[in-house]
C-alpha cells in the first residue's frame, strides 16, 4: 500500500456519528500488528523503499497531531517538537524531514518512547472527538483522513517486516500459523464484457458517498472494447511453469526497461523464491514454506507481470491474454461484493480459491494480491490537486507509476473499494503485487 496521503471528499454526518469508534479501533490495529515485536524488530529498515514498524507508529501519530491536534487545540504544544522533523514523510509545505533512506537510524526516541507518543496523541485526538464530529467537514474529512492513512501503513508494516525478516539468515516467522489447506486446482476461464461508453471513478461532489481519496475521481465517461478477463488471478503454479520455460532467460518477453533491470539484479524467480531440495519455496510471515501451485502469484512486479502475460498469450489456452487496462479493471469489479481475504483473515497470505461455486463474475478480485494494470497512474479528467500539504500527495506521484488494483491479504477490508487506485513504479515487488489476465473479446 502507498504511502501517499491524497485528499478525501468529505464524510456526511452518518459517518461522523462512527468518526470515534474508527479512530480507536485503527489506532488499536496499528498496535496489535507491532505487539510481536522486539524493540530490535521495530528499528531496523532493510532497504530505503521500507521503514521500520517503530517509525511507521510514530509517523501515523505525527499525522494527527500535526493536522489535527495543531489545527484545533487553542494551547497547542507538541508532544516533543523534534519529532516534527523525524517522523514527516513528504510534506515538504510541514517543513524539514529526516531522510527516508536513513529512517533505520533513529535509535532514539526507542520503541518505549514511540508507543508513549501515540498514547499520547490518541488520548489528546479522543478527548477532541465530539467537538471534531461536530465541527466543520474539513476538520471531519481530515480525521477520516488519517485513519485511511492509517490503515495504509498497517499494510506497509507487514509488508515491510516481511522483507525485513527476509533478510535474517534464520528466516524468522512473524506469526506462527500457516493458514494453507489443499485445495484442487481449477481450470481457467474467462468473463466477457461487452464494450462500450462506460462511468469509472468516483463522484467527488457528492457528500453523502463513503470516504474516497482524491485519485479516485472525478467520476468520468471511457469508452472501452469488449473484452475478457480471467476467472481468477495467476497462480504460483502458473509462474513455475513461466520459470520452466526460461521466462526470465527470453529477452523477447522483456520490455527493454523490464531486460535491463533483470539482467542488472539477476532476477531468475519471484521475490523471496528460492530453490531448495529441487523444490521452490517462498519466505512468508509464516517462515520459508513451499510454493502452494494453487494460490495467488505475490511479490513480482509490473516487469515480471508483463513478461508473463506475453509468455501466456502464447499458450493455446490463454491466447492474446495481456494485463487488464484500469476501466476494464473496476467496470467488471463494479457490481462485484467487495470481499475476500484481507488483513482481518490473519492468513498474511494470499490463498486458494475456496468456494466450489463457479458464478459469472470473476473471483477474487478483492483481497489476496494487488493486481497490476497496464495503466499508467495519471489523473482523471478535471482531476485538480488539493491545495495545503494534504494535498502534496497526490497529483506530484503521477509520473513512472502503475496502477494496481484490489487490495492484498494485508490491506484492511473496509479499507478497500472497486474505485481505489493503488500505483507503485514498475519495479516494485515487495508488496503483495500479483496479476490477473485480461484479452480482447
């Protein structure tokens, strides 16, 4: 999940009157998600793209005060005013920030000290709760606000432990439990839509809509051609046979930019496989595991989706397949239930497809893996960034990015929606990033 902290349209007064119950129990999460940390886990940064859990606690505390407590209490002080600069991300209007690639380097304040700021932030944020909720929407809107950001550093905790734990020679689990059964594997399909004037995005002038960022509108007309999309994401079993057939050796499934990073990193698998007893395994949150051939592909990104779907559309059973495009994406998503295995399930990874019932939509489109697009991350027409800081974190990202769609195991379950557009660049694969196959009718 990005880190970006787009603006939101404004909540209406049935979602004020649940603004303090979504405040505690995001804060709750964030907290039960660093529980089994050592103070070591929580301070070390394993790349510049990941922060460590201790800085993610503290960061999502400096959100509210800074927006928040600093904007309504009349006697503001800040908790320690150092932390102004340490824990500000990219908000160049807040003022200075501490570099990102050196967040690994905060020993002090310790981990002790992190949790007595956010105490203290959500103790202050509470006690303000009924004059916000009954306040201007500015102020509301902003507090739904940070608890959406929140909720997109719950993911980049997980995300970010994982690859953290990875680089630990023991290979340590974070959660003791693998939440994996046989499942039979399934046959692949494919759902046709005809094509078509169709409305994607959300509609940002309308106030009594449900909390949305920025990105996801305004809500506009595209036309699209029929097309079809596949049943269920690429499996593991799927990418093992791509690997078979030398798809990491094949410059001509590559694009050239895709080429170069594979041969600069030597990439020959996914992110965190490796061989061991002439077997594939994988590193999860549980420990290193074999592969299980029938649960969504994670961790590769665009280049490696790409460089799939071109080897697929070879085989005779996924002919002319290609990566889905963002309208086609959440026009077939759009009367989809928004449901499946997310962050509340405690797998912490992506899972078979489990109902025996085959409908007529396409499965798990929510949940499991981020699937990547083949759209570029651009705004939407009459797309205009808001003005402040808050608004820094939006239109600036829309440059060398993808959109990816869906939500992933680790993504909170109201967190997501069939109009959220998540974008990493294209060579991002420590997040919970998979595909999905799409074709022309």
């Amino acid at each position: 999940m990005t880190s970006h902290i787009p603006t939101a349209v404004a909540p209406d007064h049935i979602n004020r009157t649940a603004l303090g119950a979504r405040f505690e129990q995001v804060r709750a999460t964030t907290e039960t998600l660093a529980a089994p940390l050592s103070s070591e886990d929580a301070s070390l940064q394993s790349m510049p793209d990941a922060s460590p859990t201790k800085w993610h606690l503290a960061h999502t505390s400096w959100f509210f005060e800074t927006f928040i407590l600093e904007r309504v209490e009349t006697a503001f002080k800040p908790f320690d005013p150092t932390f102004r600069v340490l824990f500000n991300s990219y908000y160049n209007a807040v003022g200075d920030k501490h570099p990102r690639a050196e967040r690994g380097l905060i020993s002090r304040p310790n981990l002790a000290e992190v949790l007595d700021y956010r105490r203290h932030v959500t103790a202050r944020i509470s006690e303000l709760l009924p004059e916000i909720a009954a306040g201007e929407t500015a102020l509301a809107a902003l507090m739904w606000l940070g608890c959406n950001h929140e909720e997109q550093h719950q993911e980049l905790i997980l995300t970010d432990l994982k690859h953290l734990l990875s680089k630990n020679p023991l290979r340590p689990a974070y959660q003791e439990r693998w939440p994996l059964t046989q499942i039979q594997g399934r046959k692949p399909r494919w759902v046709t839509y005809r094509g078509g004037m169709i409305s994607i995005g959300r509609d940002m002038d309308n106030r009594a809509s449900a909390f949305c960022f920025d990105n996801e509108g305004p809500r506009h007309q595209v036309f699209i051609e029929p097309f079809e999309l596949a049943s269920y994401p690429v499996t593991h079993g799927d990418f093992a046979a791509f690997i078979d057939d030398r798809g990491y050796m094949r410059p001509e499934l590559w694009l050239s930019m895709g080429w170069d990073w594979l041969q600069a990193n030597h990439i020959a698998a996914p992110h965190y496989w490796e061989r061991r007893d002439g077997q594939w395994h994988t590193f999860t949150l549980h420990g290193m595991m074999p592969i299980d051939a029938h649960t969504p592909i994670c961790h590769i990104n665009y280049f490696e989706a790409d460089a799939f779907a071109r080897w697929a559309s070879t085989q005779s059973h996924l002919k002319d397949a290609r990566l889905p495009r963002e309208a086609e994406w959440e026009h077939a998503a759009a009367s989809a239930e928004v449901e499946g295995n997310f962050l509340e399930s405690r797998a912490l990874h992506p899972l078979a497809l489990r109902d025996e019932k085959y409908s007529l939509r396409p499965a798990q489109l929510f949940g499991d893996v981020w699937e990547w697009t083949q759209s570029a991350y651009l705004p939407y027409p009459r797309y205009r960034a808001a003005d402040g800081a808050v608004g820094e974190y939006n239109g600036k990202f829309m440059c060398n990015q993808f959109v990816l769609r869906g939500g992933s195991c680790a993504t909170p379950r109201h967190h997501i929606r069939p109009s959220y557009r998540n974008f990493f660049p294209p060579e991002a694969r420590w997040q919970f990033s998979g595909l999905r196959l799409a074709r022309d009718a």
